[in-house]
C-alpha cells in the first residue's frame, strides 16, 4: 500500500515534469514512460449533432461529422454523445440530414444523452423554463433510442451549470431523476471550446497549414497538462485518481486531433471506460453542494463542498494568448 503510494507520488512528480517541458508538443503521439497507476477515463461529447449549427454550420460540416465519427470508430472506445435537439432545425424546419448525423453516433454504437433542446443556462433561466428544456430536448431522442431498445438515461448540464441556489438545484436533479435521467459529471474541464473556435476561424481565413499544425499540436499539449492537473487534484483531495471524464464537443478540432487526443491518453496510461462504469467510482457519490456560476470540474466541486482552501486550485494550465486572440473570445473567460 504504501510503496504503491510512493509510487503513485513519483508517477505523479514525473507526469508534472513533462507538463512543465512538453518536450512531444508537435510529435503526433508522446513518447512517455509506462505509468503506475491504473487510469480509466470516460469520454463524453457535448452539443451533438455538431457545435454552433444555429449560428453558421461549417460549408464541409458533412464531411468532418464523417471524420469524427469514424476516428472514434477506429480508436474502438465507449464514447456519449449530448444532443441539443434545438441544433436539428433550421429556419424551424427539421433537418433529416441533422437527424442522419445522430443514428450515425448510434450505428457506431455510441450512446446519446440530453443535453436540453435550446442548451440553456439553469442559472438564468431558473428551474421552471429549463425543467421545459430538458422535456423539449427529448421529444426525438427518446423515441429514437426506444426504437434500437435503448434507454435515455444521461444528462449532462449546458455550461455545467447546475444551479444558483441549492433549492434550484435539488429541485431539478430531482425532477431529473424523476424522469429516470443520472446526471453526466465532467473531472478533466478546459477550454477545449476556445482552442475549437480558434481552430475553425484559422480554417475560415485560410490559414497556412503550419498554423493549423501548430495549433493542433498547442491543443493536445494542453490537454495534457490538464490531465496531470486533474491526476494531482484528485490524489490530493481522494488519495487516488478517480477515474477521469472528459468533456469535448463535436467539432472540427476534435474531428481531427482525436486520434492523437485517444493515442497521447494510452500513453498515458488510461483504458477507456463508459460512463457508468467510470462513475460507479465512490467518489461520485460524494456530497456537492456547488451553486457558482463556474462550469468547474466535479473535483473542484467536492473540494468546495469540503471547505479546501483556495491553495487546493492553483495550478490549472492556462490557455496560450495566441489561441484567446484566435478565438476572439475575452481574456477574462477563464
Ligand atoms: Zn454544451
């Protein structure tokens, strides 16, 4: 036990190392050491069919929904899917190739879960309009999962909002619950959406390829080090590594790093998991008493629940200026 400890402790000094001098940024997959520690990790995909339909579906969406689809394929990992049913429609007319898209995710055989029809924030909107949300955003999904004999059982919160006050809170986790719905956690969170927006703006203003490159490779450099983060986190609070779920979208970035993204995870060390089994983890059913605005890691949020001190925090990589300017999004997001 202890020397499994001490293990873990230099497995964990060694990943915060080659966090610091991410000596493989640009190489297609790190070459890192054997780690220590059994690793599992859920991955979860949010705003399905595919990221911002509403405002400007990219001209090639087809095709990267294609490539996204068939990299996860080929990686053979259990992978969720979160749907906003309000991304079907255009000029409220239902889109069949929309819905093509998501029996594409269920023909590969990736789970779907809802993600509320117009993705909206329960700390705006309060429980009464987003409980209308939740219905709204399963009114295809359910039906369509039924039709393969599957069942609608995942939720996962827009812009991890959870609720601005624990009555808000308690009352509709428990009308998700009500409606058979297990709330989806996210322990690796990040910024993967900026690095997103700036990868399809570099796309849209022709780029030259090194730059696209460039950024692909800054991308799974931070991701990495968001790893080793959420490892340390979750040893200090847990004295173990929970296993992890990640948070990406389905987009352009992910239809053409996830293959690096999966290869730098087994490298690390993980094998892939679904989610309930990464969630049937103890940890899980920890107290979380979180009401902030922050769309923040379930670590995170046990450790506020448990009163940790701001010290607990410090330390999450930084998203590089270079991909903020990109993106066009505020410095202060984060
Ligand atoms: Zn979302």
């Amino acid at each position: 036990m202890r020397s499994a400890r001490v293990g873990r402790f230099i497995a964990s000094v060694l990943w915060a190392a080659l966090a610091v001098f991410p000596a493989w940024a640009g190489d297609p997959v790190p070459a890192v050491p054997a780690p220590t520690v059994d690793r599992r990790i859920a991955i979860t995909f949010d705003d399905v069919p595919w990221v911002m339909l509403r405002n400007a579906p990219p001209a090639d969406m087809a095709a990267e929904h294609a490539r996204l689809i068939a990299a996860l394929r080929q990686a053979d990992i259990p992978v969720i899917g979160f749907v906003n049913e309000g991304l079907l429609y255009s000029d409220n007319t239902l889109r069949p190739e929309r819905v093509r898209m998501l029996k594409d995710w269920l023909d590969a055989g990736f789970a779907l879960g809802n993600h509320t029809r117009w993705h909206s924030d329960l700390n705006a909107v309060g429980p009464r309009r987003f409980k209308h949300d939740i219905l709204d955003g399963e009114r295809l999904l359910r039906p369509m999962l039924a039709k393969r004999g599957l069942k609608l059982e995942w939720f996962r919160y827009p812009l991890l909002r959870t609720g601005a006050t624990l009555e808000a809170k308690h009352d509709v986790d428990a009308f998700l619950a009500k409606h058979g719905y297990r709330v989806a956690p996210v322990t690796v969170n990040s910024s993967e959406w900026v690095f997103a927006l700036a990868y399809r703006n570099a796309i849209a203003a022709h780029a030259p390829e090194d730059t696209l490159q460039r950024l692909r490779a800054d991308y799974i450099a931070y991701m990495q080090a968001k790893f080793v983060y959420y490892e340390q986190r979750s040893v200090d609070l847990l004295g173990y590594e929970v296993p992890q779920v990640l948070l990406v979208h389905a987009n352009e970035l992910n239809a053409d790093t996830c293959t690096t993204l999966v290869a730098a995870l087994r490298a690390r060390g993980y094998r892939f998991v679904t989610l309930a089994e990464a969630t049937r983890d103890p940890a899980y059913q920890r107290p979380d008493t979180y009401t902030g605005a922050l769309g923040t890691s379930w670590i995170h949020r046990w450790a506020k629940t448990e009163g940790r001190p701001d010290s607990f925090y410090f330390g999450e990589p930084r998203t590089p200026k270079w991909i903020i300017e990109l993106a066009g999004v505020s410095p202060s997001f984060e």
